[in-house]
C-alpha cells in the first residue's frame, strides 16, 4: 500500500490501494530525491523494538502499540470502481429511439424518503454517502419512446435500483457519466467511485524494507508497552528469532541509521557498499548516536508497562521503514455456517464469494486419523459435509433396489410424511400371485404386485455413497453393504 499516483482523484482503476498516513523515509538512496519519491510516500518511520514481550509476537507476528494505530499508523483506503450500466443484458442500442430504461426515480411513481439518503434527485448516488450491505445506490426507470411528445415517457410509475452487494461500509467518493461526446444520447451508464476504509486490523500484513514480513498479532495498550528511561514507547514490536536464519543485517543497520538520523534531523544514505572493514556502518552511525547521548550500539534499557521493572536486559531499538501490504484480512477471511450445496453429490460448494466451504483434503484427513479424533472425522466428513439417511436391504446390502411403495389402490403410503413411507426392496421380493392376503402385497406404481423384500434399514451415509454407487453400478459393478444388527 502506497501512493500509486498523481492524479488520484481523476482516476477509476478497478481497485486501487492508498495509504493515508505516509512518510518520506529517514534512511533512503540518493536516487530516491532525484526521482522525486517524497511526492509517492509508501511507508511509515516506527520505532521498532526487538524483544519477546509478550508471547505475541511468535513466529513472524508483531504488535503495534495501539496509540500508534489511534495517530494513525497503518491506516490504508482502497478505491473500488462500480459501473452501474443500463444496457447490461441487452444488445447495444443504435438510436436513441430504442432506449428502454433512463436514470432517475419513475415520475409518477412512489418516492420514499429512505431511498433519498443515498440516492440524488437525478437518480444517482449522493457523494459522500455511506452504503452499507443492501443500500441502493442508484434509481432506474423504464420509459418507452411516445411520437407525439416526441419524448421518453414511463408507463408503470414503478423504480428500480442498483444495490450495493459487498459486506464492507463504503463512500461513494465520485460519481462519473459515461456516454457520447455529443451528449445527444440519454444517459445508460454511470461509474461511481467508492472509497472504502481500511485501519490496521488484527491479520494484516506489513514489512519492513528487508523482507522482514509479519502478521500484525495484537493492538497492545499503550500503558502496557515497554518503555525507556527517556519515555519513549516502541511503535513495533517484533521478535528476535526472526533475524538469526535469515541474517537480514541490512534491518540492523537502517535501525541504527534511522535513530541516528531522527536524533540529529537528518536523512541518512543507505546507498550500499559504502564502508569497508576498517570504516564499519555500525562504527559510523554508532558515533552519531554517542554525539546524541545513545548507546553505541543502539540498545536501551526498557522498562515493563505491565510492572515498572527494569527488563534484565538492555532493548535494541531504533527507527526502521515499515509498509503495509496489500494482503488484509478482511479480503480473505472465509467463514460458512450452512450455504449452497453441490446438487449432484449434496456436498458444500467451493468459493470464497459464493459463500462455500474450505475442503477437507486428503491431508487434513490424514492428520484427524492420527489424532485419533474419531468423532471429529465423521462430523467433518459426513455430518457438516453431506448427511443423508438412505435405505439399504439388509439381505442383498444394495442402496439401488430399494424403492417406496404404492398400495393397490394407487395411494402412497406416506401419511406421516418422508420419513414414514413404507420401502421395500424389489430385488428380494416376490411377485405376488395366488391367494396372498393384501396385507403382505405392495406394488410399485407400474402395475407390479410384490410380497416381501421388508428386510430393511435406515442408515446414515455420505449422500456421495450412494453417488459412487450408482456410478460404479453403470460400469457392471455392484456394491454389496453389510449392515451389523
């Protein structure tokens, strides 16, 4: 998340990232001043401490003091593009004389004021307005050509809208006209730029210059933050663990830079290769922060928030260029209760925006087995996936041969609804011929008298069981199922 341009206001990018609060960089190339950069800021200067505090800060995560995230730290907007289009659905219109819907409420028609909150007298968005899930954002009507007013007229006095669909509140930023240079054809499309806010959420993903990535883990208060003997309080919070494998000493060094060059208010060069053995970086900024009145090597004692105490050991702390990236939470959280199914196999879809489920593979199966977590597994697999109850013959253990039966007198058998229909299986049994009483007699709805086949069971399966059952019983093969008493 930056800058991404001059002309924002001008622009409609289909979805465009910006953050609020930039800064220009302490430590930065000369090249970053000859290409004008400070007009494109993309990132914050934060005093960023490197210490376990709380537990956290575990394996990439970090912690932002929320004082830090109240001034504003972080904070982001993204500018999404909704064209609102008329004509969607239909052939292109060449005249105007086959318009068939106009913006704007039905003159004749029933105007209600809660429509008038996001909506303008013309029919499109108000600017500024905000829109939450469901909210209308613009008024259509259809109208038909009349010759003899030589005009548009409607009809039906009925309006129709535009809807916003997305869970996000949202701020119609601009509203844009799309149409002929002329301005001779009514107007079938519109562009309405939205402006949706972005803090720093528990999730989001930010890093500094050098790779170092992490998760924001947790807003921590900031009279719980450690602080030092001058009162100055970390921004960030990372771990220590994140430096020794990955050897990203070029953060060390920007770390010292960045304190040195805001203690004496000054940009520092971070052009590389510029010291040598005998002429260290850590030697040069270290005399700096000596000049200032700082450790040489950029540590500090820092006391608890929680407690007062001095913390055993002296802190590195230092200021480092922070960015906010563009991976949030809230664009790939996924959560379903119930929602859309498959209709082949009765299974949850798959998709994020079609409100489906997150599979459970192979692997995850794998790992619930070797957990021993039994229950779990059928929950997962069957009861929260595709619970059916099918009815099976005990005798010839077949899904296929069960059917509902239909007494003689063409009536089924169904008085106490589903799941009181009475099944039998046709291939155990019999015509009924002879003198059987009607008792023992059913028939399928095509004429056929049977007697028997009662040997039946009401199990709970996978509907996709009985899926592969018919698809194996395609190809010549037949599933027999053993069903314990």
């Amino acid at each position: 998340m930056g800058t991404p341009g001059t002309a924002l206001r001008y622009r409609t990018d289909n979805k465009t990232y910006r953050l609020q609060t930039g800064q220009t960089p302490i430590v930065r190339p000369p090249l970053h001043n000859e290409y004008g950069l400070d007009n494109f800021p993309n990132g914050m200067n934060a005093v960023v401490a490197v210490i376990s505090y709380t537990g956290y800060d575990m394996d990439d995560a970090m912690i932002i003091n929320k004082s830090a995230h109240e001034r504003g730290f972080g904070h982001g907007t993204i500018y999404k593009t909704k064209i609102c289009d008329l004509e969607e659905g239909s052939r292109k219109n060449r005249s105007g004389r086959t318009v068939t819907k106009l913006f704007g409420f039905a003159p004749e028609g029933l105007q209600k004021a809660e429509d008038k909150e996001t909506i303008d007298e013309d029919g499109f968005p108000r600017i500024g307005a905000m829109l939450r899930s469901g909210d209308k954002i613009a008024a259509w009507h259809t109208v038909s050509y009349d010759p003899a007013a030589d005009d548009f007229v409607n009809r039906d006095g009925q309006t129709s809208f535009f809807k916003y669909k997305e869970d996000e509140i949202a701020f119609v930023e601009e509203v844009r006209i799309i149409g002929s240079e002329d301005g001779t054809q009514p107007c079938q499309k519109i562009s309405v730029k939205l402006r949706v806010p972005r803090s720093p959420v528990i999730g989001d993903k930010f890093s500094s210059r050098h790779g170092q990535k992490g998760v924001l883990s947790q807003k921590w208060p900031s009279n719980d933050m450690p602080f030092s003997e001058s009162g100055i309080q970390p921004d960030v919070i990372i771990n220590p663990h994140a430096f020794p494998s990955r050897m990203t000493i070029g953060m060390f060094v920007e770390s010292l830079a960045g304190k040195a060059g805001s203690l004496h208010g000054l940009a520092q060069d971070s052009t590389p290769f510029r010291f040598d053995e005998q002429n260290t970086a850590v030697d040069y900024f270290g005399h700096q922060l000596m000049k200032a009145g700082y450790n040489y090597y950029g540590n500090e004692p820092m006391y608890s928030g929680i407690t007062g105490q001095e913390l055993a050991a002296d802190i590195y702390i230092g200021v480092v260029y922070y960015q906010r990236l563009r991976h949030m939470v809230n664009d790939k959280f996924q959560v379903r209760t119930t929602g859309p199914v498959n209709s082949t196999t009765g299974q949850p879809i798959k998709g994020r925006k079609k409100g489906g489920g997150i599979r459970v593979g192979e692997m995850e199966r794998d790992a619930l087995i070797a957990h021993g977590t039994a229950f779990l597994l059928q929950d997962r697999l069957m009861n929260c996936s595709d619970y059916t109850k099918a009815a099976l013959c005990r005798s010839c253990g077949s899904f296929l041969s069960t059917a509902p039966t239909v007494s003689e007198y063409g009536r089924k058998k169904d008085k106490g609804g589903p799941g009181n229909v009475t099944i039998r299986c046709r291939r155990c049994a019999k015509l009924a011929d002879g003198i059987n009483s009607k008792a023992d007699v059913w028939t399928d709805g095509q004429g056929m008298r049977f007697s028997g086949g009662d040997d039946i069971a009401v199990v709970a399966v996978p509907g996709v069981l009985k899926y592969l059952d018919v698809e194996l019983a395609s190809m010549g093969v037949r599933l027999k199922f053993k069903v314990d008493p």
